[in-house]
C-alpha cells in the first residue's frame, strides 16, 4: 500500500495547488457505486440477488424514496456480510438524505449563484457518527478481500468509492477540504489502478474522467500551477470519459448522467442538460430535483443571448415557467419528505427575474415566504429577492415595507447589509439609519 498513499500525496499537493473547482467536483464522485458484473467474487445466483436489491435501493434512492432504499441495502448487507456492497450503499443513502435534508444537495445542483443555496442546516451528530461507522466496515471488507486477492478489480473499486463517499462528507458536511482532497485523491488513484487491472470496468472511468474534466477547466494560471506537480487534464477526454459511463456504466450509469446534466450546462450546452436532465425526471418521478434542473437549463437557453442584447427566446422561457408550475400543482411533489413547495416558488421567483418578469418574481417570492412550513433562512431571502424585485417592478412602497421586514428577521448570509443597501438606493442615501 506504499505505492499508493505516495500517489495520494502527490495528487493532494497537485490540487492543493489548483482550484476548489477541483474539490466539489471530486466530491460528486461519492454518490453511491456498485461492482462490475460477472466478477468472480459471488456466483452467478449470489450475484443476480445483490444487482436485484442494488437497483432496487438505487431505484429509490433516486427517487429521494430513503426509507426504501435503507430497506434494500440493509438486506443486502444482511445476506451478504462479507461484500461491502451493504454498508458502501447504506452509508450512501445516509450521506444523500443529510445533503437533502440540511439543504446542501440543493445548493450543489443549483450553485451557489442562488441566494437559496447560501443557507443550509446542521447535520446531526448520530448522522455523522453511523456514516463513519457504515465507510469503516465497508472499507474494512474491501480490504480484507484486496489482501487475499491483490488483483480484484471489483475490491479495489470498492476501496476507491468508499474514499470517495468520505471525501464528499468531509467536504459538503463537516468542512474539511484538505482530508476531502487526500480521500478524493485516494479515490482517483484506486480506480486508475482498477482500469489497469481491467480496462473494461466502465465504472471506474467515472471517477478519472471528472478529474480530467476538471483539471482541463481550470483557469490558465491554476493550470500551469498544477502542471509544476506533474497534474494534466483534459476537458474533451474527461467530458468523453464521464459520456462513456452514461451510456455503457453498470452501476455508475445513473450519477454519470446526473452529472452529465452540470457539466453540459457548465459548457453552455443548455439544450442537452435540459434534455437529460428530463429523461431522468421521466425515469425518476418522484424526484423534483431533475425537473427543476430541466427548467434551470431551458431557462438559461432562453436568456442566454440578453448579454448581447439578444431577446429572450419566448419557447424556453415558456417550456421552463410550465415546469415550475406543473411542480406546484403536483400534490405528489408537495407530499415529498421535506415539503419543497417553497423552494419552488423561490427558484421559480429566480427564473422569472432572470427572465425579466419581475412582477411575477415578486409574487413567486413573497409565495415562497408565506409556503407551509417554509425555512427561516429560505424566508427572510425570499423577502429580500421580493424586495429586489417590487424595486425594480418600480413599486418603490412595497419594496421598502420588505425590505424592512428583512431587517426586522434574523441575519442570513449578509441579508441586513443587502436590505441597507436596497433601502438607501430607494431613498437616494437618505434613509434614517
């Protein structure tokens, strides 16, 4: 194993050097992964059950249905509790239901652009502790297998998505980058060395290929930085890489299209990442998250000229308002775990000013405000934006009762120096302070 944390120490100094660009997209390589079919390690019976329970829990998972995915993986740990396909999953399910539930898998699909997206929760410490106990045992068994078999892929597979299921905690969760880079890095350099043992395990280009996706994106000067350390990427062959597993992954296939949808966007491939993003809401339901993807590219296609001075494309803009309001009138999307209603109104309040519908923004707003149960944070933003948009609206009145309601609200994310800000531009600097 010396070969390898001497690898992991210089892929740690190589993206210390770089960009955090560099670590959040690492970090979305910890979704939950499965094994390559037709291994050795169970026969073909063993191995038809656990892909059954697999696809099942992952059914679910995607579907935000956690419960149900707990169910099937616990089972597959039960009968299988020497594979580490059991705790790998189990503690998947539990790090995705802590980025929902604390609001960060929002902020991670939707960027931090959003005003939404700078205020999540606290995560439970019982959480925290049964996820580090689920990537221990997983990676305890993986490693107990590497050591009998030194070249099964499929172990080494599970090694290297364990690492990355820790970097993603540490990163999203607890805030520790440099132990998500060392753990990320750790995850790279084990799928690199699976694709060595078997090249035709499509899964674990996944991993490489977001690395070399990233590091060909950097800015020149991270670049050349990364070079010093012996780092090169490439966007075309990482973007090539992550495609492949869309199409032809087993287990990998589903996160690769997710990601897919961010890194089309990221490349202003507006009409593929609304495309895919809506294949996977059609596949994944009860999923809102896909659709509002859907609706955040179609919008960005249609407003993308406005730089230029160019019209709003009427079609998108249209296609993606039907989505926002399809979700809310859907009671399915409103009964889900969490109840996403005013998360809704607030991002579809953000579409219409970026539209330039700012009336309807403010409407959007203030309906995110008042949604049941709506968030403190998500609230006193969502006055604010209502604020911003009333102003612009040129209801000067209005825009002044919300903006002084934001400061009557408790601070998030800088949202009283915004609201004096709002308020002096509306009063020409005279307001009383």
């Amino acid at each position: 194993m010396s070969e390898t944390r001497s690898a992991d120490n210089n892929c740690v100094k190589r993206l210390s050097a770089g960009s955090a660009v560099v670590v959040i997209a690492l970090l979305l390589a910890g979704a939950a992964r499965g094994q390559q079919p037709g291994d050795k390690w169970l026969g073909e019976e063993e191995r038809g059950r656990l892909e059954r329970l697999r696809e099942g829990g992952n059914e679910a998972l995607y579907n935000l249905d956690f419960a149900a995915a707990r169910t099937h993986f616990s089972e597959l740990a039960r009968l299988f509790p020497e594979h580490p396909a059991g705790p790998q999953y189990l503690a998947s399910t539990l790090l995705l239901e802590t980025l929902y539930k604390t609001g960060r898998l929002r902020a991670s699909l939707y960027g931090a652009n959003s005003s939404y997206a700078r205020a999540v929760d606290k995560v439970d410490p019982e959480a925290a502790n049964q996820f580090w106990a689920l990537t221990r045992d997983a990676q305890k068994l993986a490693s107990a297998r590497l050591k009998q078999h030194p070249k099964d892929a499929e172990a080494l597979y599970y090694l290297g998505s364990v690492a990355a299921l820790k970097a993603t905690f540490e990163g999203t969760v607890e805030g520790r980058h440099l132990a998500a880079l060392a753990d990320g890095c750790e995850a790279v350099e084990n799928h690199r060395r699976v694709l060595k043992l078997d090249p035709t395990y499509i899964d674990a280009e996944f991993t490489v290929g977001v690395y070399n996706y990233v590091l060909g994106s950097l800015p020149l000067p991270a670049k050349l930085a990364t070079g010093l350390f012996g780092a090169h990427g490439s966007k075309k062959k990482g973007l090539a890489a992550v495609e492949r597993v869309a199409k032809e992954g087993a287990a990998a296939r589903a996160q690769a299209r997710v990601l897919l949808v961010i890194f089309y966007a990221r490349e202003k491939r507006y009409g593929e990442a609304a495309e895919l993003a809506q294949q996977l809401a059609a596949r994944y339901p009860r999923n809102y998250l896909y659709r509002l993807e859907a609706a955040d590219s179609l919008l960005e296609q249609a407003t993308a000229g406005r730089a230029k001075r160019t019209p709003v494309d009427a079609d998108a803009a249209g296609e993606a308002f039907a989505i926002y309001e399809a979700l809310l009138r859907d009671r399915e999307v409103a009964g889900t775990e969490g109840r996403p209603t005013d998360f809704i109104h607030f991002k579809y309040g953000e579409a219409l000013m970026k539209a330039g519908q700012t009336e309807r923004a403010a409407a959007e707003f203030l309906a995110a405000a008042k949604a049941e149960g709506a968030g403190e944070e998500l609230t006193t933003m969502a006055h604010l934006n209502a604020a911003r948009a009333l102003g612009a609206s040129n209801r000067r009145d209005e825009a002044t009762a919300q903006y002084r309601l934001v400061l009557l609200r408790p601070d998030v994310t800088g949202a009283h120096d915004e609201a004096r800000k709002g308020l002096d531009d509306l009063t020409g600097g005279k307001r009383a302070r």
